[in-house]
C-alpha cells in the first residue's frame, strides 16, 4: 500500500467510520504538500490553512456550509492554544497526521499518540506488510512501548502469543532448527532478526523485569542457564544447593517467575523436545552429574530441571531397596517411584524428545516396585511356610503367595523392557531377585508343600483338596449345571495352555475394569502329571479317560488336538483356535457357532513360547501377551458373539526362573526305569514303576481319576530330571504353580446392574475453604475420595492456579494410586509457585484439577490471590 493510499483509507475512516465533519491535518515538514491535489475524496473539501484567512475558514465552515465536510491541511505544526484562531473548531474535530509514524499509529489503532516516536525508531519493523499485519492482530489500543516491542518480538520470533514467557521458550526453541547439531554459543537465527529490527534491548529489559536477570553483556545461553540451575534450586529441599552453582541463581525475586516459565516449557507438546535437548546441554556445561553423589533421593525427588537427576534418583533408590531389602518400607518406595513416573523425565505421556527414554526410565521405577513389594512379602514369610496342612497351605498359595511369582514376573518384566532399551540401572539387582525368589522362596515352599505330599498318606494318596474341585471334574463342574438351567443357554469356555494362577489374578483385575464384566477367580486342583495332553483331556467332557499308550482317550476317543472337535459334538459342542476366531467378523463369528451348546476356544501363547529352548527366554513377554490376548478374547465373544458366560481356565501352570537351571538342580534319574512309557523333564509315565529316592511315584486314575493302571515319576520339589527342551520353563510336577490351575468365570452384567461395572477413576477434591494465596507458593492438600479397585482406577492429575484459560503457577503433575482403606494415607499436598505479576484479588482465579491424559477439568475451585500486603514490603 502507498503513503497516498494509506491516506486515503485513514481519511475516509475519519469522516465515514468515526463521522467526522472536520478533520485538521497538519504536516510541519510538507512531506505531502505535492500530494495534495491527488487527494481526492467523495463529498469533501480540501481547504490550506496557509492559502485562507482563518476568519474566512471560521465562517465558511459555521455560518456558509454548517453542514459540509471539509479537510483543513496545513503545512505547519498545531499552534499554541493561545494563538489558534481555529481551537473551538479544533476541539470538536478530528485529527489526523500524515508523517508515516502517525498513519502506523493509527492504522494500530493506538491511543498513546506519543508511541509515533517510538514506531518511527522501529521503521525497519515495518518494511513488510506481513509484519505490520501480524502486529496489527496483536495490538490493542492502550499498549505502551513495552507492550509493543514484546508483541514485535512476538511476530518476529513467530510465538503464538505475545506473552513474556511463551517469548522466552519460543526464541530458546528455535535453537532446534539448527537440528541436533547446537551450539549454545551460537544464538538461532531468530535472534539475528531481533537484533536487526533493535528489539534486542527491549528483551533483556524483558528478561530483568520477568527474572531479574541483568548482565553487561547478556546472552541466551546464559540466560538459559541461570533459569535452569534456578529452577534446580528451588526444588532441591534443604539448602543443598552446590557452591558451584550458587552464583549462577537469579536474585530471590525472579525464582517463581523461572520456576513457572521452566515448568510450562516442559509441559509443552510442540516445544517439550527442546526443553529435553537444551537441558541436556545446559546440564553437561554446568557439570551437573559431578554435583548430584551428595545429595540424597528424598532432596532431589521434586526436581525435574535435568535427565540427569532422573538418572541418579533412579540409581540410588535401587541401592536404598538393596541395602534395606531386610527391612523395606515398600509404600515409600512406590511413593517416590510413582512422584517420578508422574514427572517429565519418566512418564511415556509427557511431551518431549523421542530420544529420552521415558519408558525404560518407567520400566526402571516399576522394576523398583516390584523388587520393594517381593521384599516385603519375603518378609513377612521370614519364618518360612509353615502351615497345618494340604488345604491350608493350597488356599495360602490362592489368596497370598501367588503374589511371589507375580512380584517376581513383573520385576523382570519391567528390567526386561528397560534392558532393551539399554539402561541397565535395576541390571545389579538381578542376581539377588533371583537368588532370593529360587533360594528364598521355591525352595522353602518346595519343601513344606513336599510334606503333604507322601504317596502313602498324603495328596498322593487321595488327591483332594477339601472345597477345591479336581480338574478332571471341570465340565462337570462349571459347564454342564449352566446349560441345565436352560436349553437356550451356550458356554463359552476358552482354554490357554499354561497360564498359571497368578496371571488368571490379573487378568480377573483387568476384566474387573471393563464395562459390563463381572470375573470372578477360582481354581481347581490340576491333574497330576500337570502335562498338556493329561490336562486338555480332563478339561472335555467324559465319563472316563483312559490312556492307549501315551495318547489320553477320552470315552474311548483320542483327545489330540485334532479330536476334540469330535468329542465336543456329543454334547452339541464345537472347538476352534483362538486366532481363527478373532480373525473372523462379526457375522462369521456368528455363523460358525451357530445351533452350538458348547464352544471351547484354546489359546496357545505361553506354552507355545515358553516350552521351546530357543524362546523360553521370553516367558515372562508372552504371559504378558496373553493376558491382553484373552482380554481381548473375552471382549469378543461378549460383544460379538453375544456369549453371556466365558469360563477361562488353563490345562495346567509352570515354573520358570530367569536363571538357566544347573547340575544341582536335577534328580538323580541314572536311566529310565523299566516300564517307561514317556519321559519329560519333570514327569516320567509308565507301568509298574519302581520306588525312587529322586522321584514321588504316583498313579493317573488317583490324580486324575482315569480307568488306567498308568503311573508317574514327578521330581521331589522343583527339580527337573534332564534339561532337555529347555530348562528354565518346565511343567509337569506337584508344585502349587503347576498345579493350583485358575478358573475365572466372567458373566455379562445387564439391565440395571450393568450401572454398577462402570469402571471410573477415582475422585481427588480440595480440601479447604476460602483459599487465599498471599505468597509466592501456596500448598493444597488434596483428597483422594475412594481408595482405588477393579473399577476405581488410579487418576494422574495436571494441577495448576489459572486466570480464565491462563495459568498463573507452575502446573504440577501428581498420580492418586492408594489403595488404602485409611483416608489420612489418601491426603496429598501440591506445592504451587505463582508467576510474578499483578494481581487483583477481586479477579476470579480457579485451582484447576486436569486429567492429565485427557486434558478434561476433573475439579475447579475459587481461588483468591492477595499479594497486595506482601508486595508492600
């Protein structure tokens, strides 16, 4: 647009927007004299105040023409008061200057008319039209000098909005165009426009005013690394700041400003991964791992500022569950550990740079976990197991040791997908989980459960376990009372070979916290062996089993894989493979089991892994795999198959350690006995079997009620008789995790009653009335209402103090994740600091309670913010 142009419109918006009738223009310095006669607008006249009297002016425009329009040009500047014959006229008219400061003003819409000095000294700003239209979305109509070069700022370094802080982070984050390669003492190129339109000295100003940060010769980078160790400082408890470190802090009255600046860079999704990179290069200049071996975990817990902390937290809470495993307070190990999953460095949910490891850091913390809760447990078995008898120490093993093979699976689960991704900090604890789970527990429990096991008056003698049902009853037990009841009714059971009893108990959690699912667990005695072919064939319905050399018959029909369909149509039943099904449609589904009484679906993942020596490695990530899968399972037959009732059981458990077995751990078997039939690795069948020292020696129709004079050989407690196929994954013997075999029974909940299988997570309020910050930081305390549950989930939080959509304070991420029936251990405090800026304690301010996944406001409360008395001294 021309100078004549620009003329033009701010003209034509004086007489026709703003309805002036009068309009002076005064141009002291004649830069648009020549101009002039090409001005040219509808219904008005051009009159020179230096060409006509102002007696003359002063009645053609009162008395000759009351009602015309008319520009007064001048070529002069406005007279004094006291010597302006027109001021009357003036005074009731409109303005308007030409020079090209003047038109930007009003063109800006700016009040302040004394700003046209200042948009002259930043004519270099305005050579481009983009420019000038970006500034012109910004700028409201009050802004002071300040106000405008911030906003220039804004458009130049093409920040989203004109807000100091965002300023900050937008020009820190432009250093990420240079790419991985940055050099801190090179500034990113925005920086060199900033200095060529003279807006870098408004921005230092900036930086003092917002953080008190003041140098005689300022830079970025030491900008950037004074808010860093600041932030560093002001979560560090105690006053443990390094002395090398102390004279790079900011003065006391810009901590809360950086704090609060630092904390919403890193909560950022498009400018986390320049937080991740520049920290990393602000940590390595100032040293940062060589200050951290003095402090401790409980001083450096709240800190975020470095991946470096994050390491040494991490590192020093596996040593503090090492030295103190004999006497280890789990809560305040999964307290610390869910503080640090929840923070930037180690939740998978946090904005940031794919090149931090965020969920092997999670892994690390849940490996922690794990490994405090195992201790625990050991502990409180210190005395050994020591029960009164089979059932006591059988239903033991149901409601709470189950939980050793847990704990442990999830531990090596978690240092698996940490070691994967190469941080090995929970790698030193990996001899000693081991050596404690197979020296401090499978052996112990071999032992104890070994004494009711006696073939002559104990379990191998009767095989029952009082109010636990025997495998081989299985269809008898929970298949054919449900059909019974009506002749519409179809069961659905699903079959997974080798998944044991305390993956069954996660899995009946997981189904617990789905819509319109009520799992239920249970068990049943196994049979004996605890094998595949024994196991599957119990499982189907009969009236006898039988064995034909090796093969398991069933009424007289062999039970293979191949068979079963066959023996299923006796009863209008059917089997299939999981996968076939969950490939099909819906429709497909539904065709393939039509006119079916009795569907069973077998699921092969663990076994299938796990019973092969070049995977069995990966036990741990396929019973993992399988309980998603059968969740996935029982989700299809519900809403895709209309299944109402899925029984969900196993043919049998295992054992496994991570540690490959040793000599030591065999029975001594010199050679096979006369009579064998079939030999594994911790079972032999055969006929006529002598005694052994190495070995309990049993009979099939006792352990699993089969019409056969068969008999077994299983290894005294948890040992294998070879290691072949494998060694550290086994099944086949009398151990509780082989043979204490889950059944999770799970109905579709409808009508009215589905209401109550809503899963939720659980509610956190405010505690407090009335609450007035009058400080830099405030402490909220916080109530997690219910404990959490199957259908109570745990909640992570985003908590901040905002001003309609803006926070004021840092916002702190915190996980409500009790179980505690005690509401005093459901409190949390979250310490807020507060940006400093004015604040009027009459504007409504909201404490807002965020899902920190969702980004849904779960709570808000009235806030007031009252500095007024603290800002006076």
């Amino acid at each position: 647009m021309s100078d004549l142009k620009q003329i033009h419109f701010a003209l034509d918006r004086l007489f026709r927007d703003d309805g002036k009738r009068i309009v002076f223009w005064n141009d002291p310095d004649g830069e648009f004299l020549d101009s002039l006669p090409n001005v040219r607008l509808d219904d008005v006249t051009i009159l020179r105040l230096d060409e006509v009297g102002a007696l003359e002016t002063k009645i053609r425009l009162e008395r000759e023409e009351p009602e015309g329009k008319f520009l007064l040009y001048s070529p002069a500047e406005e007279p004094d008061y006291e010597d302006d014959w027109l001021l009357d006229i003036r005074l009731y008219s409109g303005s308007f200057r030409a020079d090209r400061a003047s038109i930007l003003s009003q063109e800006l819409g700016l009040l302040n008319q004394h700003l046209r000095t200042h948009l002259a000294e930043r004519r270099k700003f305005f050579d481009a039209k983009d420019r000038l239209q970006k500034l012109k979305n910004l700028v409201a109509p009050n802004d002071t000098v300040a106000d405008i070069d911030r906003k220039m700022i804004a458009v130049v370094s093409k920040a989203d909005q004109p807000e100091p802080f965002n300023l900050v982070q937008t020009i820190f984050h432009a250093w990420m165009e240079a790419g991985e390669d940055v050099d801190l003492d090179d500034p990113p190129a925005v920086w060199g426009l900033i200095e060529k339109f003279d807006l870098d000295v408004p921005f230092w100003k900036l930086a003092k005013s917002k953080f008190g940060y003041e140098e005689d010769s300022p830079t970025l980078k030491k900008l950037l690394l004074r808010l860093m160790v600041t932030d560093f400082a002001h979560y560090l408890k105690g006053d443990a700041v390094p002395q090398a470190l102390r004279g790079l802090l900011l003065p006391h009255g810009g901590w809360s400003n950086a704090v609060v600046c630092l904390a919403q860079w890193r909560d950022s999704n498009s400018r986390g991964a320049s937080y991740d990179h520049l920290s990393a290069l602000a940590a390595a200049i100032l040293k940062i791992e060589d200050h951290l071996p003095g402090l401790e975990i409980d001083q450096l817990v709240d800190v975020m500022t470095f991946l470096a902390v994050e390491k040494r937290i991490a590192s020093s809470l596996r040593e503090r569950v090492q030295t103190t495993a004999d006497a280890i307070n789990a809560d305040d190990v999964r307290a610390i550990a869910t503080r640090r999953q929840t923070g930037h460095w180690a939740s998978p949910m946090a904005a940031g740079s794919e090149e931090v490891p965020r969920r092997a850091l999670h892994d690390v913390y849940d490996a922690l976990i794990a490994a405090a809760d195992f201790y625990a447990m050991r502990n409180l078995h210190k005395g050994g197991f020591d029960y009164l008898d089979a059932a006591a120490m059988y239903r033991a093993y149901e409601t709470d040791l189950y939980r050793f093979d847990q704990l442990y699976r999830r531990f090596c689960e978690a240092a698996d997908g940490a070691e994967e991704k190469s941080w090995d900090i929970v790698k030193p604890m990996r001899a000693e989980i081991e050596a404690h789970y197979g020296n401090g527990y499978l052996t112990p429990l071999a032992l104890a459960w070994g004494r009711f096991l006696d073939p002559k008056d104990g379990l191998l003698a009767h095989w029952r376990i009082d109010k636990v049902s025997n495998q081989h009853q299985f269809y008898d037990r929970y298949v054919r009372p449900w059909l019974e009841e009506s002749e519409s009714r179809r069961a659905f059971v699903i079959i997974s070979d080798a998944f044991r009893y305390e993956a069954a108990q996660e899995l009946t959690a997981e189904l617990n916290g789905k819509y319109r699912f009520d799992a239920t667990l249970s068990s049943q005695l196994g049979v004996l062996p605890s094998y595949t072919t024994l196991g599957m064939a119990s499982l189907l319905p009969h009236k006898k089993l039988a064995y034909r050399g090796s093969d398991v018959l069933v009424d007289g029909r062999s039970s293979v894989a191949g068979e079963r369909d066959g023996i299923l149509q006796s009863v209008g039943g059917m089997a299939c493979k999981a996968g076939d099904l969950l490939a099909m449609k819906r429709d497909e589904g539904r065709a393939l089991i039509k006119d079916k009484r009795v569907v069973y679906i077998y699921h092969d993942t663990v076994d299938a892994i796990g019973d092969d020596s070049k995977t069995e490695a990966d036990t741990f990530m396929a019973v993992r795999k399988a309980i998603n899968e059968l969740a996935s399972l029982v989700g299809y037959v519900v809403n895709k198959l209309n299944g109402s009732r899925i029984v969900i059981t196993a043919d049998h458990g295992f054992l496994f350690t991570e540690s490959p077995r040793v000599e030591t751990d065999k029975s001594k078997l010199k050679e096979k006995p006369e009579g064998t039939i079939l030999a594994k690795k911790r079972y032999l069948l055969g006929k006529n079997l002598p005694e052994s020292d190495a070995a309990w020696r049993g009979k099939v129709s006792m352990t699993a009620g089969a019409e056969t004079d068969m008999e077994f050989w299983i290894p005294k407690g948890a040992n294998l008789f070879h290691f072949v196929g494998g060694a550290r994954f086994s099944h086949g013997g009398a151990m509780p995790q082989e043979i204490v075999v889950p059944v999770v029974t799970v109905k579709e909940v409808e009508g009215k009653s589905a209401q109550g299988t809503k899963t939720r997570a659980v509610s956190v309020h405010v505690l407090g009335n009335n609450h007035r910050i009058t400080t830099a930081s405030h402490r909220f305390q916080l109530l997690q209402m219910e404990p959490v549950a199957d259908r109570l989930k745990a909640v992570t939080l985003k908590i901040a103090v905002y001003e309609g959509d803006e926070p004021v304070t840092a916002i702190e991420t915190v996980k409500f994740d009790s179980a505690s029936g005690n509401l005093d251990e459901r409190k949390k405090w979250v310490n807020l600091v507060l940006k400093e800026r004015h604040y009027d304690k009459k504007t409504p301010y909201r404490l807002v309670l965020r899902d920190a996944e969702t980004e849904v406001e779960q709570q808000s409360v009235d806030v007031i913010i009252d500095r007024a008395f603290t800002d006076d001294f």
